[in-house]
C-alpha cells in the first residue's frame, strides 16, 4: 500500500510541476509505464471476472468464459510487463508513443490525473 501511494505521489509531483507539453507526454508514459508494472499481478482475476468480449457466446459461457479470462490475463502480464518496463524506460524520449495497454486499475485516479492510452 506504501509502494502505491509513494508511486502516485511521485508521479503527481512530476506531472504537476511539468507545464511543457512535451514533458506532460512523457510523464504520460511514465505514469502508464508504472501503472502497468504495478497492476498486473491482477490481470487473471480482473480477466476472470470480467472476461472479453470474444469469450462471449460460447458452449458453457459462465464456466469456460472465466476459465479462459484467468488465462488471457495471464497472458496479459509478460506484455503488459514490458511494454510498462519500455514506457518507463523511454519517458524522457517524449515522442514515443504511450506503449502499455490499457489498464483495468488506474494508481493515479485519486491524484485527479488520468492516463492516456494511444
């Protein structure tokens, strides 16, 4: 929990402190970047509880749907592990776009700060 609010306090600071839209991108990614590294051990269960949209309509819905969404979300985590590692990595370089996939969980929403996805 201390790890969480230290994360979102610091990425508050640097983003309000940052008035130059190329700094704000940046710190964008920065942010996304630690989302994902920070959220994704709860990819299974979010993918569980609220599979995709491809996984409906098919034979044994309310079993295999979730079944499958724990799977997905476990494939979710090498993905979402590195493009966060890349985002946080390649901040400072502003005009790369955003890598990370969206997020189930947003660290930042009680900063007021939302992060964008490409």
């Amino acid at each position: 929990m201390r790890t969480k609010n230290l994360v979102a306090a610091i990425a508050a600071l640097l983003v309000l402190t940052s008035g130059v839209a190329a700094h704000a991108e940046g710190l964008n990614n920065l942010a996304a970047g630690f989302n994902g590294l920070l959220t994704f051990p709860f990819d299974p269960a979010i993918y569980a509880a609220d599979p995709p949209e491809a996984f409906e309509g098919m034979a044994g819905e309310p079993v295999t749907s979730g079944i499958l969404g724990f799977f997905a979300g476990v494939m979710m985590i090498p993905y979402r592990v590195s493009m966060g590692a890349l985002d946080v990595a390649l901040f400072p370089f502003w005009v790369f776009p955003t890598l990370s996939p969206e997020a189930e969980i947003n660290l930042f929403e009680k900063t007021g700060y939302e992060v964008e996805y490409e």
